[in-house]
C-alpha cells in the first residue's frame, strides 16, 4: 500500500488536483459564508429550500419505511403518481449520500453532496481530457477547474440534481469519441443510459447537444489522402448507424424509468405545452457578452436574465485562438463555428430556447442549457491549446484590442451585475494570458503552472463574488421548524394509525408533508398532474402551474377531503377571541406528546445541530391563512408554538354518495357555487334547503373613497391620493355558523392591504382563481368588520358577496355521507382495504384519490370500472348494502418501461457478443 499510493499520485496527481482544488476553493468560500456546518447559513435558498430539501426528507422516508411510496404518495397533495417526480428530483445517485445522514442533518448532507458534484465534475472533465485528447499535467488540471466553477456550476449549484449532467456529459463524449474513432459504443450507451435515468431533463438538453457534437466530429474526422470516397461514405454510414443504435440502446437502459415518467408529464408538465413558437430575439446579441465577465451575477439574474457563459479567461481566448489555428481542417473549423453559431442564436432567439427547454419556457433560472455551450468551448479551448504554437503580433495586437473594446463596452452599458472592478480584473486576467500565450513556444517549465494559478485565482474569485449575492435561510430556523412539526406530526400519528388527512394554517414550504411524512393537500412541484390544480382553483384556493397552497379551506372542503386534524400556530389572534371546545382526543393526545418528546431522537444532541435559547425565543411561524373555522373544531393539545384541532367533520377517503356527483362540473370563478353543488349532489338533491346562504353586509364604511357599481362589479376609487383610503364592511352574525365572502383575482398583495377586526388579515399571496375567504365562526352577536385599504388609487371588486354557511343543513349532509363512509382496515401508499356500508340513495362510491388510469377497484373481489367525478378525482358505481373494497395501485407504463430496459441491456450485450468487429 505505501508503494502503491505514492504511484498512484505521481501518474495520477492534474487528476486529484481536478477534483481537489474545486473541493478546497468551494469549501473555504463556504467557511467564509457561514454556510452549514461552518455557521448558521444554509445553501437552503430559492428552490433549493423550497423543494428539494423536502423531497430529499421523502427521499429517505422510502427507503427506511415505507417503499411504496416510490410509486404513489399521499403528501403530493390529496395523492399522485411519484415516478415522474423521482425521475425529475430524486434518481441521481449521489442520492444515496442522503441515507449515511440522520433526519436532522438533512442540511449538512446538501452541503456535502454539492461540494462532491462540484469536485467530481472537474474530475469527470479531467478524466476525459486524459483519455480522449492526450491531456496532462497543470493545463488539464488548469481547464478542468475552470469546468467544475464555471458560472453555470456556480449560479446553479442549487439546482443540485442538475449537477449531474455536469458529470456525466464528459464521460457521455468520451465515450462518443471511442464510438467515432474505435466503433466501440459500449461505454456512450452506458453513460447515456445513467443520465438519462438520472435527470431526463438535462439528458434532454445534453441529447440536443450530442448531435450537434456528432455531427461535428463526424466531420472533422480525417482519412488518408489515398482513401477512396466510397470507403468515406462507408465509414460514415456505419458510424452514423452506430450512433443512432447506441443512442437508443441508451434511452432504453433508462426505459424502466423513462416510459412511466412520459405518462406522467403527459398528466402534469407537458399538458401545459404549447407548440407555438416566438421568433423573437430576448435581447440584443452584444448584451451576452457581460456574462463574459467574473462575477456576471445577482439575485436579479435568476429569474430572468442572460446565459451563464463565464468559463474563464484561459479557455475563453484559447477557444477564440481555435478557429485561426491551421492544426486543425478549416473543414473541422467552420464546422465548430456553424455549431457555436447555432448555439448562440440557440441563447437568444425564442423559438430556439424553447426548443431547448423541451418545448416550454422555464421559470426562474433561463437557459438552462448553457452549460453545453461552455463544455464545448471548454472542450475546443483546450484542443486549441494542446497544438498552439502561440500567438503571432498580429493575433495579440487583435486580441488585445477585442478584450479592450469588450470591457469598455461592458463598462458602458452600466449592467447591474457588473462593477467596475469586475471589468479591470477579468480584462487584466485576459491580458495576462495572451502574454503567457505570447511566450508559450519558449516552453518554460513555469508557464503550466502559471496558467493553473491564474485560473484557481479567477475560477475562485469569480465563485466568491456569485455566492456573495445569494441569501441564505438561517439554519437554526430551519431546524426549529423541522423538529416542532415532526414533533406535532409524530404526536398526530402516535394517537391515531388511521387514514387521514392535516393541513396547518402556516408553512415554510408548500412540500412540508414531504418533510414530516403525512397526507396533506399543499403541494408544489414541476410534476404536478394538472388536474388538481384545476379543481381546487375552481373551489377557491390559491394554485398554480405546479402549485397548491390549502390555504382556503372552508368547512365543505375541510370535510370532503378528509382533513381530520389541522395544526395552527399557537399566537393566533382570532382563534384567542372563543373559548375552544375541547375534543374527546385531548388527554390521548397530551399523552403521545409526552410519549414522543420521551422517545424522540430529535432530542439528541448528537443528531441535531446546537439551536441557542435566544434564537428559540425570536423563532416565530409564518401564518400563511386566517382561518376563524378552527373555532368550530376541537382543540386537542398544544405545544410552545401550536396548536392542535380536531375536524369532527371529516369524511372517510371513499364514501356513499349520488350518482349526480358524476354530472357537476367545474365552474369557472364560482367558488360558493361549486361546492353548493357539490354538497346538493353528494347528498342526492334531497335537501331542499342551500348550503351557502346569500347575506348582506349591514352597512359599509368608507373613508377617501368613492364608490360606484355596475353590475356585480365595484369601483373604488380614492379621493386624495397621497391620504390612506379604506372601504369597511360590516355585520353582526345572529348565529354562530360560518361566514364566507369571495375576492375576485385582479385584487392582489400589492393592491390592497386586508384587515379583519383591526388586525391583518393573512392570505397566501399568489393566486389566479376567485378566493374564498373565511371572516367568521361562532361570532353569534360579535360586530365583524373586513376593511380593505387601498394601496392603489383605483381597485374594483368583482363578484364580492357575503356567504353564510348553514349549520344545521351543513351538518345533516354530513352525518349522512360519514355514514357511508369507508372503514379502512388496512392500507399503504398504493393499497386500500376495507368496508363500506352503502345507504339509500347511494350509488357511487366516492373518493378524493386523484382520477388515474394506475387505479383499480374491486368491490366485493369483482373489479369494477372506474370513472372520473368533478374532473380529476376517483369514483365507482356501486350498489346499496355492505361491501368489501379493495383499491390498488399500478404506475402506469412502469412493466413497459422495465421490460424494455431488460431487452436494451440484453441487445447491448449481444452487440458487445457479436458485432466484434466495431468492439
């Protein structure tokens, strides 16, 4: 071992520094942000907080309890398939680093894994230098750093999964070399087919790019002068062949995952495209060149802005040095030129970035593929480099002139992201290379490392100035937040083993179900099946392409999709006004409080981090609702910053209900109206009496406002503009039943400020559909007062009524649908079992599961056929009586996808058996 180490190094040595040096540079800026483990700031920012830090929770929760949620899960929303979802977040395998860290630890498992994906990509880049190009010493390691912190890798380390196409597209082109050169396509299948399976999306995007890659290396492949143009067209028709075979022989390794997650996008993602295509440019084609520059980033650049284009100055002038070296075919060269052409039109021209982004513009973070482009002047920079004989005076005089007029233009155009010092250093960089490039022919032994000191330098200043502009989530607050809902969550669970839905009237993000494990309804993620969405717009709440914020509840949807348990944050001033009923569930559920704190390892200080008193004392949770119907629930039990209710309302997951349920539709901007429908059909119209009873306001107040109407819609409009404005409605409820009114979606966060009895009325801010918002519960003889104050100097309200929800006719419908509720006796992620007790009148068994194809039902042992109730949600036909249900789950096109990986696999090896004479 004491031989073989010191060997390995010495052959072995611009490899380590590969992969050492961006360890090191990452690790010391990460020390000097305070990022966790060396300080109280986590990488746990945009996304990166807001998604995958959850799903990586879920991530672990699959394999340590409960593997059938790989292919369904109740904690995306009311349910929803999860290959898709794993195919787009989850299926890297550096995931697995995940399992070697406890729960709580969650945070320090990101910031290592980001470190080794950062590291392994100079490594990968490195390895293929080596390998395909004759690469060595300081200059592979030298353009190998400045591939591992390019700007792309920087700006999008938060996007940790995308990481891995910076890995894997090297090997990807290594072996794609080894295919063009040798025929031997093991290897490019291989790599192909881990990407794919990996992060499809990104594969997509390095898939665009590999053909535009072949086609160029296709090209500049060079033959003897005596060979004959049918042997070139031969060669060329065979390597062609090869290269669609093994691209296939690729995707089908991946099939296993790739076909069942084409369903899915079809339900989610890719409904949403539009084949229309903008051939307009996003901006002028000088303005890429500031991302040229070091540190070409802020905050401003992520949700729009120019592509990551900063690969450093050595490989910026070696790759613009390329295409005037005459090493190299001036075929080979136009054909480079042709292809970073299309790149570059690709970065700018709408059509073509949609293309890219398989076919939908992406939000936040554009040109998601801008990391191909720098792989590929990376790539050409370093052949360049590899047979330059140094510049000429003519070359250095233009290339001097070039740089200066790039930074004086840069300079002058005054981009925000770009200062001043900013411009004299990557200029003073540039000039420093062209006089090293000037005296490489001297070959000094000096000058390798040289290069590789200036590009660590400029590599690791620019990584520092781009985090420096980032803000990052405390992780005392993240970890206070973990522990105090697993606690809650765990107290919930402990007490009651049945199925159930919670929701809280706070979040931190829309995915905590996925961090504490329970069925809940907020949701957000890229593969959220439409549908949903859709549904619960139309019943008032805050949704998006991708999202679900529950934040609308009314008693009607409370029970309808069996939320039993809700958890609010304990310093709400509208629950304090009512003394709460307590719940026969108070003592049980003090007791798996006590339970819980006992046994829990979240209590180890070994396994969580150091949070001070003081933090703990500040830490507060953000109200993402008000919501006075908690009044009308149990409270079960509370901690220092919750509290816990009971919904003694909730239906079963399937129940009883008419056949009429069948025959609704979605209303569009008709909140009250739907679940007014809704309720009549579940209960067979037999009620003659309505749900939701019209009232007026007793009077209304204004104050620097005048009013008109027209119709069902309202002007306000102030009357001094520089004076607050407010219009105040007011009513004395004579009942203690809920009262609703609906706000139309043109009056946003920025229009108007909301206040309930004086104090500030909590919305979720982003939404696209009417809302229904909650204003009383048991207020029998209170004054209520909803003011809304005008930010603007002109709002107008549309469809804004007063509702009342009648108590005694609310409650009958649900006596009578709880008694034809399911009785789940056994149950997982993709299993129901249990029975059901069908009353008069009932012909349908309902459900709130998500309408899928995956679904199937047994009634008493005999499948029945399924049908779709308000447009996305599962029901049956099922008669009068008592019955034996069983519900399973099958992921749609997962048999397909795994029979076609088996036979990719067997072809590849019966190509590698039997075509010997291309392996």
């Amino acid at each position: 071992m004491q031989k073989t180490m010191p060997t390995f190094i010495k052959k072995q040595w611009p490899l380590l520094l590969s992969f050492f040096v961006p360890f090191i540079i990452m690790s010391i800026i990460y020390i000097f942000q305070g990022v966790y483990p060396f300080g109280n700031d986590s990488l746990l920012t945009v996304d990166l907080g807001q998604q995958y830090i959850d799903f990586y929770s879920y991530y672990r929760q699959t394999f340590f309890e409960d593997p059938s949620t790989f292919f369904y899960s109740f904690s995306k929303a009311i349910g929803g398939d999860m290959v898709g979802l794993w195919a787009y977040y989850l299926t890297s395998p550096f995931n697995l680093l995940f399992l070697l860290f406890p729960h709580t630890q969650i945070t320090l498992a990101v910031t290592c894994i980001t470190l080794l994906k950062i590291s392994l990509s100079g490594l990968s880049f490195g390895y293929l230098l080596k390998k395909a190009f004759n690469g060595t010493g300081f200059i592979l390691a030298a353009f190998s750093i400045s591939y591992a912190l390019m700007g792309y890798t920087i700006v999008n380390q938060l996007n940790i999964m995308w990481l891995d196409g910076l890995i894997f597209l090297p090997l990807i082109v290594l072996g794609l070399e080894r295919l063009v050169d040798k025929k031997k396509g093991l290897l490019y299948s291989i790599f192909l087919g881990i990407m794919l399976f990996a992060n499809y999306y990104i594969a997509y995007m390095i898939c665009l790019f590999l053909i535009c890659y072949f086609i160029f290396r296709l090209v500049s492949v060079s033959y003897p002068k005596e060979t004959k143009w049918k042997t070139k067209l031969k060669e060329s028709f065979i390597t062609v062949g090869l290269f669609i075979w093994h691209s296939l022989l690729g995707a089908g390794l991946a099939g296993i995952l790739l076909l069942p997650t084409f369903h899915s996008l079809m339900e989610s993602k890719a409904s949403y495209t539009k084949f229309e295509f903008d051939w307009e440019l996003a901006y002028p084609f000088p303005e890429m060149l500031s991302k040229l520059f070091i540190g070409a980033f802020n905050f401003d650049q992520m949700p729009s802005g120019y592509p990551n284009l900063f690969i450093g100055s050595l490989a910026l002038v070696s790759f613009f040095c390329y295409f005037f070296n005459r090493s190299f075919s001036k075929r080979e060269r136009i054909t480079a030129l042709a292809v970073m052409v299309f790149f570059v039109v690709s970065m700018n021209l709408e059509a073509f970035n949609k293309i890219w982004h398989a076919m939908q513009y992406p939000i936040w973070y554009p040109y998601r593929f801008s990391f191909v482009v720098c792989f590929f002047m990376l790539l050409t920079g370093f052949r360049n480099f590899m047979h330059y004989e140094g510049m000429r005076p003519i070359s250095t005089f233009v290339s001097m002139v070039v740089t200066a007029s790039i930074g004086f233009y840069v300079y002058n155009a005054e981009f925000d992201f770009i200062y001043t010092e900013q411009v004299i250093l990557s200029v003073l960089f540039t000039f420093i290379i062209t006089f090293l490039l000037i005296i490489k022919p001297q070959k000094y032994t000096w000058i390798p490392i040289a290069f590789f000191i200036l590009t660590t330098v400029e590599m690791g200043l620019n990584a520092q100035i781009d985090l420096s502009r980032l803000s990052y989530v405390d992780q005392d607050n993240f970890t206070l937040y973990q522990t105090g809902l697993d606690t809650d969550i765990d107290a919930i669970q402990d007490m009651d083993d049945q199925f159930y839905r919670i929701e809280k009237n706070y979040l931190r993000t829309k995915n905590d179900s996925f961090q504490a494990d329970y069925p809940g309804v907020t949701h957000f993620s890229s593969t959220f099946e439409r549908t949903i969405p859709a549904l619960f717009g139309s019943l008032g709440f805050p949704v998006g392409d991708g999202f679900l914020a529950y934040s609308n509840g009314t008693l009607v949807t409370d029970a309808l999709f069996s939320i039993r348990y809700y958890i609010s944050e304990k310093d709400n001033l509208y629950l304090a006004q009512k003394d709460q009923p307590l719940g026969s569930k108070s003592t049980s559920l003090k007791e798996s409080f006590n339970r819980t704190m006992r046994n829990s390892t979240l209590l180890d200080p070994l396994l969580i981090p150091t949070v001070s008193e003081e933090q703990k004392a500040v830490f507060e949770l953000n109200a993402m609702q008000t919501k006075p119907d908690l009044r009308s629930y149990a409270q079960l039990g509370e901690t220092d910053k919750t509290i816990i209710y009971e919904n003694p309302n909730a239906l079963s997951l399937a129940f009883g209900s008419s056949s009429a349920i069948l025959d609704v539709s979605l209303l569009e901007d008709q909140p009250i109206a739907l679940q007014e429908n809704i309720l009549q059909a579940l209960t067979g119209n037999q009620l003659a009496e309505e749900f939701f009873v019209p009232t007026e306001f007793d009077s209304t107040v204004y104050q620097n406002v005048t009013s008109s109407n027209s119709g069902n819609e309202s002007l306000y409009q102030k009357q001094v503009l520089n004076n607050d404005a407010s219009v105040s409605f007011q009513f004395t409820p004579e009942t203690d039943d809920s009262f609703y009114i609906t706000l139309s979606p043109n009056i946003k966060d920025e229009d108007v400020e909301l206040f309930l009895n004086g104090e500030p009325f909590t919305q979720y801010e982003t939404y696209r559909d009417q809302l229904v918002l909650n204003i009383a519960s048991q207020n029998k003889g209170d004054t209520i007062t909803f003011k809304i104050g005008l930010k603007e100097s002109t709002i107008r309200l549309k469809d804004f009524q007063l509702y009342r929800l009648d108590s005694s006719t609310f409650d009958s419908a649900v006596q009578s649908l709880q008694a034809g509720g399911m009785t789940i006796e056994d149950y997982s992620s993709t299993y129901f079992n249990g029975s059901v007790d069908i009353q008069k009148g009932q012909d349908v068994l309902m459900t709130t599961i998500p309408y899928s194809k995956g679904w199937s039902v047994k009634i008493d042992g005999i499948p029945v056929q399924t049908k779709e109730a308000l447009e996305g949600l599962l029901a049956v036909p099922i008669s009068e009586g008592t019955h034996r249900i069983e519900m399973n789950y099958t992921t749609p096109l997962f048999l397909e996808g795994a029979i076609l990986t088996i036979l990719s696999i067997l072809s590849l090896i019966v190509s590698a058996v039997f075509l010997k004479k291309y392996y």
